[in-house]
C-alpha cells in the first residue's frame, strides 16, 4: 500500500497539526505514527486522533524547523507542501532613503 498524503494543518512555534485524511478512522495506523511521531527529536508530546485524522505535537521551544524537516521525510506519509518552518525566509530588503 502506498503512503497516505498528509499537510500541515496549522502550526504555532511550540504546536503542530498534522492532517492524514486518507487514513482517517484507521485504529492501526494512528497507533503506529503516534509511536513514530513521540520518538521524534524535539517533540514533547503527541495526540493522535483516528476519528478525525488529525496528529497534534507539542514540540520544545526552538524545534519546530527539525520536527517539520523530519516529517517531509516521513515513511509513514508523503507531505503534501513545504511547512512553513523549513521554506527559506527571503532576505530583507533595503529600505529607500
């Protein structure tokens, strides 16, 4: 079986969503990425929700670039598009006179 895509739902500095829509209501599955995804570096807790296919981590201050770096590596899914963390921030422009 192919890995499920998944896409960051929503991120904060400290917090991450993780949506798999595909394996929605998959006991199995969600059991098996909340022991991957608690083992992460940089990741203090997990709340992984098969009824709606959703992963909430709470991650250490400072972590959220290593975390969302791991996940667009993932086994367990294929990230839809570059969170936000780990797209290079442009150089700041020179402001006029």
């Amino acid at each position: 079986m192919s890995r499920p895509r998944a896409r960051i739902a929503h991120q904060t500095e400290r917090r991450l969503r993780l949506r798999i829509d595909e394996r929605r209501r998959d006991l199995v599955y969600f059991l098996g990425l909340y022991e991957y995804l608690r083992r992460l570096p940089g990741v203090e807790e997990v709340q992984a929700d098969p009824l709606t296919g959703s992963a909430l981590l709470h991650l250490q201050p400072g972590a959220v670039r290593e975390v969302a770096i791991a996940l667009a590596q993932s086994p367990w899914f294929m990230l839809d598009a570059t969170p936000a963390a780990v797209r290079p921030v442009p150089p700041p422009t020179p402001e006029g006179p």
